[in-house]
C-alpha cells in the first residue's frame, strides 16, 4: 500500500500509476528546490555576517586612524591634517578641512588657531571656509564674538590676529549688512569689546573703564561718524553682565608646546640633572599682566649642578608665587605639568644666554590689540 495516498498499487490502473509517478518526482524536484533555496538564504545570511564583520572592522580601524590623526593634529596642526588626507579620513577639499576644525570633535583649539594662522594658501583658505561655517545673521557684535572666540584659541602674534579677525568682520557684516557703515569699524568695535571684556572682569585691573570711556574710545569709528549709543550701551551691558568664555590651556596644550618648540637646546638646571631645555614661548593676554612661561625640561639623568655661571631665571614677575606653565616627561614617557614656581638656568656660555633671554623676550610681546585698532583707526580717519 502506498503510504502518501493509502492506496493498493495493484488497484489503480496503468493512467493513475504514471499520475502518480509523477507527482512523486515533481515532489521531490521541490524537495530539492527547497533545500537549495535553504542553501542559498544560508550562504547569503554568511556573506551578510562576513560584511558586517569586515565593516566592523574597517568601521573600527578608520576610528583608530581618525584617533591617532586628532592626537597627530594637536601635537602638528600640519601633519595632522596631511596624516587624516593620506589615510582618506579628509580630502583636500577646503570646505572639507574647515567643517572638520570647525566641529573640532577631539581637537585642541590652541592648535586649531595655529593652523588657522598659518600664512601659507591652503590655510588662509581653510580660515576662510572656518569663519563661514559661522552663522552669525540676526546676532549682535558680542553675540557673534561669543560664538567665534569660543571656537578656537586666538593665537598671540599680531598678523595672525589681524588676518583672523578682518576674516570675521567681513562675515560679520555680510550677515548683517546695514549694521555697520564698513567692515573697519566691524573690526575696531570687536577689539574695543575684547579690550572691555579684560578691564571688566580681569582681577588684576582695577581701573574698571564705565560706559563713557567705551563710547569715548570708539568715537569717529563708523566711517567718521558715532555709532548709535543705545547699540554701544547693549554691547557694553551684554560683556558688563557676562565675560567671555574663552577657551584655555589644558594637557593637550602642554603636548602641543612640548613637540612644537620655538627653540631648543640644552641647559643646566641649578639643583637638578643636566636638562635638556625645549623653550616654546611666554604669552601674556590683553591687560592680564600673567604671563604664561612655557618652558619644557626632559631630566637628562646626569650628576647634580652646585654651582653654575650664565645663568638666567624664569618666573613671573607681577605674581611671585605663581607656577610657571611648563611641561616634562615622567618615568613613563608621559608628558605632564611641571610645579615650579621659577626655573633657574645656566648656559655654556654668555652668547647662548644672551640668546636664550633674547628669544623668550621676542616672544613676550606687548598686546598686539592696540597697535591694530590704531591702525585701523588711522585707515578710517584717512579717509575723511
């Protein structure tokens, strides 16, 4: 008997026996229909995890190349950025390398202003790029400086400053034509408001400038005419009221100084091993009177110095007591903040310490801010 159909083949004719037959063989071609198709759903559902492993993969290795690329940029803006383009994590693409600083997921702002200051054409284009991601349409002139300041650390040399800030001035202005008669007094009006957030809320000046002064200052800025009071007396209650965050020095500062100095060579340390002296520069903020010494020591490991000649010595002069802002590796290699309150220093010889004092003074300079503005100022005046 036929167990699919519970019939008796010697019952059924010679017609039915071919039907079943072939039913028989159609069922098993769908059998093996069937399990092929099985085969097939189960090697793409392989191929499908083999993708995804690999893409986890790939996904994993970009995000440690992206990683090693912030840390290559906060130590060398330049190679940072050449390092994420060869490992196609950037393109050349100006517009590209400007949203990813301007983002700044992991990145330093201290090194994001060094690259953004730099002279060469790629760069000015990029801080061309980096100030039009700002939106700054329908905001006030400290609204719109709250917004730029925040987004890098404004480097101290005086050209970089002016090419920074003329950038943002124009984008000011074209956000928000009619506010201002031209972009100079854009551009005078922002470092008055700079100049103000320091003599408002800086401890070390106690000379607080009242509303008056503000307005005396920026008179004739508005291509020979006064700007509205009312405008000037809201920028001046807006800083007035809240300060600048501005962004400051943190480790990833300390790394960039130590990799990048302005001068190397080495020094004596009284007291301590022979010293391997990486001077960066010294920087002192708009009307801060602090100066910020950045000097990095690696320990040599050599005999203790007790008496040295040549010597020079840095501290800070108008707040005895203050640690200096230095730098140095520990027994791990790791770079770390220095303790000291002053550094005392010797060289072979007094050419090489005269040549020491005189690059650390080139560095402190006197607050660019100034100097700027009066020419700006001249520039408008000049034209009337």
């Amino acid at each position: 008997m036929d167990r699919q159909t519970g019939e008796d083949p010697a019952e059924l004719s010679s017609g039915e026996t071919e039907e079943l037959q072939r039913i028989k063989w159609h069922r098993k071609q769908l059998l093996e229909d069937i399990q092929k198709l099985k085969d097939e759903i189960a090697d793409v559902f392989a191929q499908i995890d083999c993708f995804e492993t690999a893409e986890e993969s790939r996904l994993a290795q970009k995000e440690k190349e992206l990683c090693i690329g912030r840390k290559k940029f906060n130590m060398d803006p330049m190679k940072g950025i050449q390092y994420l383009i060869e490992h196609k994590l950037l393109t050349h693409n100006v517009q590209d390398i400007a949203q990813f600083l301007y983002k700044g997921e992991g990145l330093n702002k201290t090194a994001i202003g060094t690259y953004l200051g730099e002279r060469d054409p790629l760069n000015l284009q990029v801080l061309q790029a980096f100030v039009d991601c700002h939106e700054f349409a329908n905001l006030n002139l400290v609204q719109a400086l709250r917004q730029f300041l925040w987004s890098f650390r404004l480097p101290g040399e005086a050209q970089k400053i002016d090419r920074m800030m003329e950038t943002f001035a124009t984008r000011y202005c074209l956000c928000n034509p009619g506010v201002f008669q031209s972009t100079d007094t854009c551009y005078v009006l922002s470092f008055s408001i700079i100049m103000l957030n320091t003599s408002l809320h800086n401890p070390n000046v106690r000379d607080r400038p009242p509303f008056e002064r503000f307005v005396s200052m920026n008179r004739g800025i508005n291509d020979g005419g006064d700007l509205p009071e009312e405008q000037l007396r809201n920028l001046f209650d807006s800083i007035k009221s809240e300060p600048f965050s501005i962004p400051e020095d943190d480790g990833n500062d300390l790394t960039h100084t130590f990799f990048n100095p302005d001068r190397e060579g080495w020094l004596l340390k009284l007291g301590e091993a022979h010293t391997r002296a990486r001077g960066r520069h010294t920087r002192t903020h708009a009307g801060t009177h602090r100066t910020h010494a950045h000097v990095n020591m690696q320990p040599r490991g050599l005999s203790q110095v007790t008496h040295a000649r040549f010597c020079l010595e840095l501290y800070n002069p108008s707040c005895r007591g203050q640690k200096i802002k230095a730098c140095k590796t520990d027994g791990e290699g790791k770079v770390v903040e220095g303790k000291h309150e002053s550094y005392r220093i010797s060289a072979s010889s007094p050419e090489e310490r005269d040549q020491w004092i005189e690059a650390i003074r080139a560095s402190i300079t006197r607050v660019p801010f100034y100097d700027l503005v009066s020419a700006r100022k001249k520039k408008i005046a000049n034209k009337h």
